[in-house]
C-alpha cells in the first residue's frame, strides 16, 4: 500500500489535465484501497502479501471443513498458493478430498497448496526443538516457511537437561539468520540459546508438560523473562507465528 | 520422640511392680509429650529440633519487633541458640539493642545467636546464585547452614546467559552433599545443574525480575517444571527453607 | 564428566610426547564429551546416568506409541535398562507387544525393563499418600525407586483428616532416609510429617480434588507455604521427580 | 421484619373495621418496611439487627475519618453501640478524640462503643491463631464476639508444624460452640481441627506469609479444599466475618 | 475421644491397684487410640463420628469402582450406614449390582445404604438453590442431610434476577436452623439472603455459568466478598461439604 | 411493578370506603407482586419483560433436554414466545420433535417460538463480527435480537489484520443505533470501532483462539482496557448478552 | 468523519470542472482526514468528539504534572473545554495554579473546565453506588456525565445487604435513560438492578474490598456473570468509562 | 566463540609439532573459554558482545547503588561502554556522582558511558509508542538503541483511538528495518501496525493501565494473541529487550 497522498496527487493531476474522468478516477482510487473478496462467512484480504509481507493464512480450528475448504479454493486462485493451520482431522480430510494437490501434514496439522514451479530458497532459518514432544509446533513452523519459500535447518531433542547436545551444534545454528527456538515444561532453552548466539531468537513455548505448566504458561512466563538479552516470544504453540515473524526478518534483509 | 507405645508398657511395668506411683507415672507420661514454653504472644516448640532436625526459627516479618526480641530470647534460653528471618528493620535493630552478642547480617535481614564455642561443621553444601540480585536470599541459605554448623560453598553470578561461567565451577559444585540454586527472572539455572550433577538440587526462586515475572511465579513454575529430573523447589524467596531442606539430607547422612 | 581441563591437560602431554597422535588426541577429547544416541525424533543422552545419577527416562505422554517404543528400546540396548512414565493406553499396548519382558503397571501408567539381575537395594525411601485417590501418584514414585534399586515402604490412606492414622506409623516413616509425601486436596499432610520427622521431606501435590483446587494448585501452593522447616516440592502429580530427588539423595549417601 | 403479608391483612382488617384511617394504615405500613436513617455519603440500615441478627458494622478502610466519625455517631445513638473494623490509623485517633468513652484496639483496628451495663455473655466461641503473626486478625474475630456478648477463649501459636501443642488444648476446644480458626502460610489447621472435633469449625485464612502465599491465597485454597468435612470459609483476615457467622449460630441456638 | 491425660490416670491408678495388668492396661490404652478398619488401598476410620459429628464418607471421584464397593461395604459394616459422593456412571452401576439396599440418586451422583429404622428427623436445613441448573449441587446437600437424619426444605429457581420468588418464600427461610444457599453465575443470592435472615447462611457456589465464571470461581470470589456479614462458604459444587457444616450446626444445637 | 406505595395506598381507601373487602384487597395486594408460575424444577418469572424490558429466557446449558422442553412450553404458554440459548445437541433435537413450529440454529444452537405475526422491527443494530470463527457467537446476538423484533445488520471478517476491511463499511456502521463488536483473539476491534463511531459499542469477547488466549480472557480484558472511552463489555461468548443490552437501549429510544 | 468516497467524488468533480486545483484539492481531502494538534510528548485528537461522540480526555495518571498542564490547556483551546482523570495530588496542585477557572473534585481526582455559558442538559441518568467506599467512582461518572452536560441523578449507599434501600428508590431509578450502578466486594447491585428496570445497566466494578476481591477481580467477574440479562460492564473504578457510554446512549437517543 | 572443536585441532597440531608447550596450549585452550572478570557480588561476562551480539548490561533493579557504579565501571574499562537500566533513584544519583562522562536519562531510568567518537548509525528501526504515559519505555529502547549505534526514529501518541494518527505515519514506519511498538492498557497497536507493514515487529506491552489492565497483562495477552501474522512480544515494560532484539535483525543484515 503506496502512501494515499502521493497515489490522491498524481490522480488528482491527472483528472486536471483532462487525462482522466472524475468516474475512472474513483475507479483507480478505489483500486488503491486495499482489495478483498467475499466467500459465504468470509472476507479475503488478497493484498496482505503486499502490505504485511505474508499472505492471508487459514486459521482452521474454529472453521467448519466446509467453510476452511471454500476460503483455501478461493486463496489459493487468487494468490497462487494457500496455507491452513491447526486443522481438525476432519478438515485434513476434506482438503485432501477436494483440493487437488494439496499437501497435508499429519503431524502439525497443516495443508499447503503451492504452484508446481518454485524458486530457489531465500536465506535460513534455524529451527530447534527442546523435546521429542515440542515436534508438532516445530513442524509447524518449518512447514510456513517452506511456504514462504524459505531455506530451513533443523535441531531437535535438544533440550537442556543435556546441554551438551546443543552445545555440539553451535556452529550450524550460528550461521542461520534466526533461530526459532520451540520448548515446553520450563522453556529454558531459548535462555541458554540467547546467551550464545548473535542473531535473532524467537521463543515458542509449548503445551507440553503437565500439573503447574498450566498448558504452557511456565514456558511462556519462562521466555518472556528470559535473561538472555533480545530474545522474543510468541504465543503458545505458535508455531506459524514464529516461522512468519522468521520471514519478516528475511523480508527486511531482502528488502 | 520415641514410640508412644514403648514409652507407655516400660511406665506401667514400673506402675504394676510398683516402681512407680501414678503420680510420679504421669509426670513421667507427661515428659514424653514434646515440650512448649509460653511467652506472650508464642508457645515456644523447644523439643522441634529433637524432632524434626532443626531447632524453631522466628518469621520476624509479621511480628513486632517486641514479640521478636521476647521470642528470640526465649529461644536463645531455651535452646542455647535462636535464629531470627526477614527481621524488619527495625526488628534488627531492637535485637542489636536488647540481645547481647547477636550478629546482624543486614543483606538477608536475618539475625543469630551462637554460642562461642563451635563443634566442626558437618558435610558441605554448594550454595549459587544466578545473578547479583539474587544474592540476599543465598544469603540468607547460607546463614542459616551456618546456624547449623554445616559446611558452605559458595557460587554467585553464575546465571545461564553466560553458561561458561557455571561450567568453569562444575568440579566445585560436584563435590558437595547438595546444591542450593537460587534464581530469578525465568529461573533456568537448576534445569541446568539438575542435568551435570547427580547429588540434590534444591531450587530457590527468587521475585528478581519485573512485568511478567510476577514477584517469582515465572521462576517458580519453570523450576516446577524443570526437564531435569529429580529437581525440588522450595517457596519464592525461601533460603531459609532451602537450607533447612538441605539439613535434613546432612542428618539423614550422618544418622 | 571428569573436569575438562584436566582431561585436555592429560591428553595434551601426551601429544606433546609423541604418545598420541593429534588425530587420535581429538577422538579421545571427542570421547570426554558427553555421548548421544540418535533414533528417529531423538536424541538419547546416554551419559545421563553418569552425569546426573538417574538415566534418561521418557515423558511418553506427548509421544507417539511408535517413538516411545523406538526410544525405549535404544536405551534399554544403551543402559541395559528402561522406564516410561505417563503412558497413555495405547503407548502401553504397544510396549508390551513389542518390548520382550516389559513389566506394565497400569495404575501409574509406567512401563520398565530391567536386567533379570538386580544388586540388593540401596537406602530406604517411605512412600506416603494421603487418600485411595492419590495412590496412582505414590506408585508412580514407587516404581520409579524400584527401577534405581532404592527400597521402598508405603504407608496408604493417612491424610490429616483422621490424624491417628500417621501418628501410629511415625516410627517406620522416622527410620527412613527419606520421605516421599503424596497429597491432593489442601495437601496438608507435609506440613503434619516434615514438624514430626527428621529426614528430608519430600511433597508431591496431586490433582485429586474438585472446584477450588484447580486441579492440584491448591495443594502445590500448600506445600510451598509449608510452616514446616525445609519440605521440597515437585510438580503435580510428579512422583517420578519426587522419586529421583530421593534417589540423588541415596546417591549422595553413598558418595 | 414479620412476613408482609400477615402484617398487610392485620392492619387491612383494622381499616376495615374503622379503627385505622387510611393515612395511620400508611404510616403503620411504612413502619413494617425496614428502617433507614441517612447521614451524609451513607444510608444508615438501622434495622439490621432484627432482620440479620447483627447490627450494622462500619468498613473504615475505604472511608475518610470523618465519614467514620458521623457514621459511628449516628449508629450508637441509633442502636446503642457501635463497632467500626479495619480502621486506618488517623480514623482510630479520629475516634478516640471524637466519640465519648470509645475503645480503640490498636491491633486489630477497632472501634467499639458499648454500653455501660452488659448482661451475661451467650454461649462460648474458640478463636484458635496457628501462629503469632496470625494474631490481629484473631483479635478482630474476638473483638467483634464480644462486642455482640458472646464469651470467648483463645487458644494462640497452636500451628501444625507442632501438631502437640494443639492436641493438648482439645478439651477446651470440643467444649465450644464453635470454633473459629484463623492460619496463614498452608493454612493446614482448619483441617486437622475439623477431623478432631463435632462442633463447627469457621476458617479464616490470613495474608501472613510471603511468595507463593500470595496473599493468602494459598492458605484460602487449603481451606476451601480441606479433607475435613464440614469446614466453612470466609475472606482472607476476615475475623469480623467469622465471629458474625458464629454469632448467627449462637442466635440458631438461641432461638 | 476424652482427654488422653484422664484416661491415662485412670488406668495407672487400676494398674498400681493391682485391678489390672501391664498387659491388659496397654489393650485399654490403645483401645483409647482412634479405630480404623483396613481394606485394600484404604484405611477406614471408623472413629470418625465420634470425633468429628460425622461419619467417614466416600469421596468416589478418584477410585475406582471396585475401590469404590469395598469402602462402602466396609464402612457400612462398620457404622450401620454409608454415602458415596461424586460417583462416576460406572461406580453407580457397580453399588447398584452389588449393595443390597442401595439407594441411587443419578442427578446428585451420589449412593446412600441406611438401617431400615429411621429416627425422627433432628432440626431443620432451608436448602435454597438460584437455579434449574443448580439443582444437582442441592440434590447433594438434601441427600447428605437424609443421611445424617436432618429435616431439610427446598427452594428452587429463586436467583436474583427475579427477588420477588425469594421474597415470598423468607417466612420458611426464616424458620430454618441455617440456610444453604447454592448458586452459580456471579453468586449473588446468599448476599441477598443474608441480608434478610438471621439464621446461619452457607453459601455453596456452582460452576454453572461459562466464560468468565471460569468453573465457578465468579460465584466463589462473590460469595467470599459478600457484604453481607456472616456468611461462610464452601468448595465449588461441595453440596457434601456445606451439609456437614449445617449438620455441625445441629449437632452443637442437641449438645 | 408500580410504586409498592403508591398501590397499598389506592387499595387503602378503597377499603376504608367499603368498596373493596379485606380479602379482596389482599387479593389486590397480591396481584401486584410480580407473577411466577411454576413447573417441575423451576419458577418461571412471567412479569420478567414487564419489569426488565425482556421476557425470561432459557439457559439450557445445564438443563436437561426434558427441563428445557418444559420450560420452553411454558414460557411459550405464558408469553407467547419462548427463546433457549445454549442448547446442547439432544436439547435442540427434543425441542425440534416436541415443540411444534420452533425454529433452530444449528450454528449458534439456539432456538425460538415467535408468533406468527410479527411487528414492524424496531431500530436497528450492527453487529460485527472479527473473524469466521466468530460467526457462532454473532449469529447469537443476532437470532436475540431478531425474538425481540429489532432489526439488524451484519459485518462479518472485519478483524484489525486488514483494517480496510471496517474502514470500507464505515457508513453502514454509523448508522445503527448501537453496534455489537464480537472478536476473539486480542479483540482489539471494538477499540478501532469505538474511535471511530459515537454510538454505544458492545464488545463480545469470543474465546476463539489458543495458548495465550486463554478461553477469551485475553480478548476479555483487551476490551476491558479499551483506550476508546465508552466501550462496555458483556462475558466471554456471551451474544445474548450483548443483544439484550442493546434491546435495553431501543427500550430507552421508544420510551 | 463522512466517508472518505463521497468526499474524493464531490472533490474530483470539481477538479475536473477546473473549480479546483490539485493542490487545492489536495489541501481539501487532507481537511478531510482528522484533524490532529501536536503538543511535546502527545498529538491531540481534536477531531474525537465529531467521530466518536465525546472529546479527547486525559487519563493522568501516567502523566507528568507539566504533561498534563500543556496537554489540558491544548485541549481546552482547541475544544473549548477540558476533562482530566485520575490526576495525582501534583497535577491537581499544578493545574489548580496554571489553569484559570478550572474546577478540582477531590474524591474523584478529576479536573474540569467549561465554557461558562451551559446549555440544558440532556436526558437524565440514574449514577447509584452500593456504598460509601465507592463514592470516588461514581464521582468520577457524574464529573464526567456533568461534563458533558447529561443530567444525573444519584442514589448511594443502596448494596444489597439492605436491600430495602434500593426497592424504595425504584420509582427514580426506572425513570432514568440509563442505570450506573458502582459496587465493590461481590458485585452484586447490577444483577439486583438488572432485574428490576428495563433500561440499560452499565456496571462498574470497584476496586473497594480486601482479600479475596483481589482489587476488584470478584466484583468485575461477579458483574459480567450476572444472571440478569443484558448487563454490561465496563473497567474496575472505571467511572469515566460508564459516563461515556451513557453518553452514547444520549448521542444515540438524540441522533 | 568459534567451534571449539577446530580450536582445539588447530593447537593440537601445534603442540604435536612443537610450537606449543601443553602449559602454553593449555593457556591457548583456556583463552578459548568465554572470559570473566571478577568484581565483589559479580562475575562479568566480557565476551558476551563477541558470543551474543550485545555486550553485558546491568539490571540495577535489584542492586545496590555501590553495586552497580562498581560494576559499571568495570564493564566500561573492559568493553569501552556501559549501560544500566531500571536504575532506582539512588543509583542514577551515584552513578552520576562516581561515572565521569556518564549520560543520564531521568525518563527511562537509564546510565550511559560511550566513546567519545562514534561511528556512523547501522540501520534504522522505528520505535512507536502508544501514547504519552507509555514514553519512558519508549525512551529505554531509544537509548538502548543508541548505545549500540543504531538509527532511531520515533512516532508517539499514535494509539488505535484514533487510527489515523498511525495511518499518516505509514510510509516512515515502513522504511524502517524494524519496528518497536510501545502499547498499555489493551495493547492493540501493534496488531494494526502488524496488518499495515511487511518488517519485523516487536511489541513491547506496558504497565500504562490500571483495574483489568494487571499491570500489563491485559496487553501483553493482547499482542501474543494479536492476529496480525508474526508479531513477536518481550516481556513488560522491557524497552531494553525490544531494542536489543532489534539489534539482533540489524546483526543479522550485516552479518
């Protein structure tokens, strides 16, 4: 989205110069405004890609398949590609039924229609995991960045209670351009990350654990005060918020 | 305290041979319940150590400096020693006035009454603290270790964003009975040490920190939580607790 | 793990001798790493027992019955033994179908192997619940010291409410090296053992309750706030970490 | 307050019958409504005692002195006596200069104004305190039982961690009307105090303690889940509040 | 249970007279110790009437239904009685199979076993609930009276939105021994009731209601902070528990 | 319900008259406390709409299918319509088989009786809705707005992620006499609508979303912070609620 | 604020029809856009009442006293008149100095100033507070509702502990346009309220408790669960908040 | 810190060959470990900058005035700076005192000591803030950014209540390589800045607020929740650690 007073200048210009009609030219201020297409119970927002960086995506949980189905048609004709996450197993099956060619993702619960053609990968995101468990929502985030089509390493078990696991990939997990770090219970991980690395560290706590980890809480509160400077936090689980906020970062390095 | 009923057959074959009046008996059965000396305000528990390994101590936090320096006295009397926390300020300085020979340590607000000749200590335990700020409540571990006659290491900025720091002391720290780990902000540092030593860990979080961490809840919940088994956390700011904890591992050895 | 700095100082003589190549220098400062076991989602920590006093075990609740049975398998093939806790029912099934000489408890929902040998137990340990409801809880503790061959003595159904029930079983519980107390409700029952015993206590707060204990936060902030000196706490419903607590304090009895 | 009804027909009858004029009917149906009495800011319910069994008490925390003031005024000469509770500092000093012959208890907060002549006191409240810091609030309960001449004993410092000193007070306590216990910290006492005796038990948790107490939370939440049947609760440090619903006891039994 | 001192005196003085034998004095004294019955999992204490003016109930939530039948047919052996609250479905189909006599109530969950010969009722319990879907909460109550041989009285669907239903009901409120008032939503009613009755007020409050009621911690906190002085509360939906306090009540009012 | 005053005093002077006889004026008297009607397990409040401007409705989340359909018989009876919110799957369905011409929502499982004349709609209010996953919720407000014959219009998918989207129907908002704002997540809507329109704004929190979100807490209190002045919020979910408020205030304009 | 597409017609238009030039025309569609004045540290928004229905106010709490002062004085002139809340003792003092004819309400730590020339009030709402405690709130509702010239009318100290006081106020409380009902401890006027008028209830929670009402939490929830239909509720001590949405409630009704 | 690994080879080769003493390798080796220096009640971290990307900062919450200047100036004699943060009143007057050169920023409670040459700024990242109570948290990312030679620009008072003060700063904000959003009370900014621009967005929730805002929850649950797609949040009030995220991306573009 250009700055509306420079597009309002040259259109109001070119209406003065008789080079356009006062009908055409709301036309082509309209056309400024951000665009949207209706489906039954939705509105597309098709210019998010332009103005955000990311593409509108398909929060799936609280949708009917029916309703999840009919928006991921219409994203994908009008951008080319389209993405649900958190989709409940009957939602997996019916996109698997009536989208052709859609990927689905059993583990993390995602569906992902993208054009046959892709280019080469835009930089690398390092992707760890504390646990065996925290998987899902690590997946999670390495399917949206493939999505975006962004370069992905991944880590896993790596969680502190053996530190020296981590400590033995260093070197990979230094050259990515962030780090998305994925960890449930007390969420130190991204701590002892923090302290250790120069680039960016996104935190995702997870659900797992049990009794006073309150679903996540005490790895969320863990990572939001986390001692390791300039480390940040998303919500619980938030695997897809993780990789996108990966992807404004590489959007920024391109920019 | 012995068995009740041991206590009881040996008095009534006294009785019934006639040792023993049933006077004398029950002044007898009487001695076996546990001791209480009344001052206003408090009945003293003067049998506690005898019974659970460590001698009554002052909460000085909801008491005025009067009932304290009365208890403290009482106590000292009593048991030839007396241990007051979190003492108020001016409760530190009522017992520096009315309580000879007592020695302040205004860092963890706790005061001590020893007597002048010390047995050596036994066993020794590893005492760290993460950062700067958590020391006050290390210290007031350590005091009350000391109290005990129980040998103290100590560790102090040793927090998880520079994990070498920790790493650099390790041989120290697994050559003690036990470790103490106090730790604020997101409270990540037992995680760690539960998983390089095999002796207790006792974790101790402190309310260091601000906003999300919630005057220690952030500390405490991820210490609840640690991925390293067999980790075991005492109340938010609880030295005094944690030392005590460590006490009964120290007279469970030597018993 | 020895002392890194000892081991690079051993080893550097060496070299500098002649009597080690740097090529075979570097493997054997490799070997004093801590060693790791890759299966398919995992990665084992095989030194764990080493290190910590307590091998790896595994969180099966967040795992698939296929990585929990993979996992399980690796390390009882690494430690010559294996433990899973919190095994739904299908992880369980799978186990004893695929796991020769599993042994299955379905109340704690814990699965172990152990070689057919076993040393005479080491220490100890009292295992109490409060109520019938908290039992699955104590025996998750239980078979957590069986697997490490720690002895083991139950005391069942002696919650506060009917307080002669403890009073007439302090004699065994004081005899212990330590006390496992397992509690829902306000989890009062510490606080009652840690005035009466002298040994370390340990309190598991468990979900048993309804309403305003808030699935065991009532009882877990009960146990922290214990006015009886020196009680730890695990997590709700964690008997398996109350077990290896006591299990790092026979380690220590035995250093 | 009468059931309306019964008094609507007695007096319908009587204007039926011409011994009321319609106007003194008015009057006398007004005089059935429940009382008030307004000073400045308040709405004095003057009728309160005979309908809830307990005149109106003043709250002084949220008002100004002066507010307290004409409120205490205008409810002694309303009902003879008074009793104001949570009294800031500079409101006490207001009433002791402003109201003839008040009692101020400093430790509590009080304010009472009583009349001259007293008759016997009615039955017999137990105020148990586990510990000393748990006094105020105590005091407020026994201010408050005396103020509505009901005869009180107080037993104090009989907490848990040494569980004798309240067993050797059983029989005063089982001898009460009901008994009051006011603990802080775990709040364990209610509980074991309600497994040893038939009549009932009133629990007030107190704010003393510090960290995971928040407040007395945690001693609220041991109360309101307490193993022992029958225990009721009210707000944290709400002596006033205890002592009222022993007092609608006394008036159960009185009646 | 008598003073342990006076029973005490009593037997030593027959010992020294020789009117009875070491062996046979330690039989008295012990029998003067709380009984209890053990069953599998579970220790009954069958003194608990005696004690506490109530007998042992079954808490059925977190048993098992096997568990469930042994405890209730030991305690009614033992006492002549028995109640089981909180039943699972299944716990209710196996005492329906295998209690003779048992008396099922689907919508409180609870199963009562009671002597054929019933005494005249004692006293009499208002039990006052706010809504239709409050009605299991009060089942609960009503049935646990029954079985303590109380009279109880019902009002229904009389909550606050519409006062004049309660309003037209006080004249039986009033003549009550003590008001249980259930209800869910904000928990408004047992403010509104103890304003207008004398009588004890036990306020129970439900999770019914959604969102912000958060499982009944809206009623429980209004029900805390009611203004209206006097009222004590109980666990959310603890029908059981608010019963056992009115039946205290009871029992001290027959004292 | 008329002044209570100035009606005794009318029927007064028809007594003292002779024109109306004691019985009769008590009948009288009678007649103006507000009518109930009862059915099994519930008092239905007929008078409801005449004193609170909206008849009584059914919560049927915590009724059975059979108290539902009682109910809703009832109130169709006595009002001559009947709505249930919360309708569990077998409450519609009985509702469906039981209760000729009902008209059920199956998304927002609601369902209503309406006479078959309707009146011209009063009014007319926006409702908005952020998300898709919202629509249940807004549909709620909807069908209560349409039993109570005021009219509506709908916005849906207008959330703050693609601002344009509100800013694009702007003038449809502004027109309504009040705007319900139903949002999940942040529910940061109704603060952008509430700066942007001078009509009242009811903000809906919907607990749409995860992790951090909490049940709808999160957008509870983002609403509850709104910096746009004058936005008031109703419960988590609550459509219902909000349209009912609304309906107050069409009430207040036709006043 | 019109909508944005009428506005760029009408202005092309006369672009097209050389009535216009494009700077001009550019000038005139950012007229269009809301106006906004800078002062150091803030941009007022002085537009805000033409969208929203009531001018920018200052919350002052965050605020230096000069902010304040400068931001006060900015407003004033551009507006015509001024409303700060929540001011601290020092920004009362300072805009009582700097401000020529402010006017300071101390209870409400409000500060206002006006034109001296007022219109006729519009409409007329119903300000009640449960008691003396919540005064300062309702305070700050008439400053703010007086402010913008709406009539008020108040009822205080009418809770519900008696609750005669409110029936007796019924007939004033009908006639207002809108109902703000403040209460503190349980919260529960509104419902109460609710029940009996048929205009809108807009509730205010108060902070005025101890213990267990958490700053205010008890009454927010209880208010937001109220069983009487159509309740909404704004922030704790939120009188500025109720005054305004009543405000929109008048914009609406004049509209 | 580079692979230890290849340290290690290249040095071993080195010994191997001669060059090297081991007393000297093992000098070399140690030189490798991160370094430390010591101060009373501190271990600096003085490689952080190297390892992390930022170089040690003090948290001066926690510590003492002596403390921290003494820290301070052990920071800046080893790195050639030194920032502290969070500095209590006391602290900024001691550092100002003992720190020669120090810039003291009263606002945001920070101290800083720079070179006095400076290189030119490394990118740019714009840092919004909600309003004008949120501008000391604002002001601690300023300086942290400037610290670290990082361009700034700032936009305050652009909250969502009037939206169109953001909207007409888009095109500033969309330049930056980053953006920091300042928000209290509901926290919604940054969800519509997170809809409007393609880069990196951090959000940092405040204490700005009171009732329902729980010192900053209510917006720090906001923007973890926000539904703008990759919006990633530090903990409350931290200004410090939005900034040196930010410092991480700008790392990252030079890397």
């Amino acid at each position: 989205m250009k700055s509306p007073e420079t597009a309002m200048k040259t259109i109001l210009e070119a209406v003065s110069a008789g080079r356009l009609t006062p009908a055409a030219a709301l036309g082509e201020l309209r056309r400024r405004l951000p665009g949207e297409v209706s489906v039954p119970d939705a509105l597309l927002d098709v210019d998010r890609e332009a103005r955000s960086g990311f593409p509108e995506a398909i929060y799936a949980a609280g949708k009917t398949p029916e309703q999840t189905v009919a928006i991921f048609q219409a994203l994908k004709k009008a951008n080319g590609r389209a993405l649900a996450t958190r989709c409940p197993a009957e939602t997996l099956e019916a996109l698997r039924k009536k989208v052709r060619g859609v990927r689905i993702d059993e583990r993390s619960r995602t569906a992902v229609s993208l054009p046959s053609r892709k280019p080469a990968p835009r930089g690398c995101i390092a992707v760890l995991a504390a646990g065996t468990s925290d998987l899902p929502v690590a997946d999670e985030a390495a399917v949206t960045l493939e999505f975006a089509n962004v370069g992905v390493v991944r880590c896993s078990d790596v969680g502190v209670a053996g530190i020296h696991r981590l400590l033995g990939r260093l070197d990979t997990v230094r050259k990515a351009d962030a780090v998305i770090v994925v960890a449930g219970m007390e969420g130190a991980l991204p701590s002892v990350v923090g302290g250790l690395v120069a680039v960016p560290v996104i935190a995702v706590p997870t659900s797992v654990g049990y009794g006073a980890s309150f679903g996540g809480i005490a790895a969320l509160l863990g990572m939001l005060n986390s001692c390791a400077a300039g480390v940040t936090v998303v919500n619980i689980d938030n695997g897809f918020g993780a990789a996108v906020a990966a992807i404004r970062m590489i959007n920024g390095r391109n920019a």
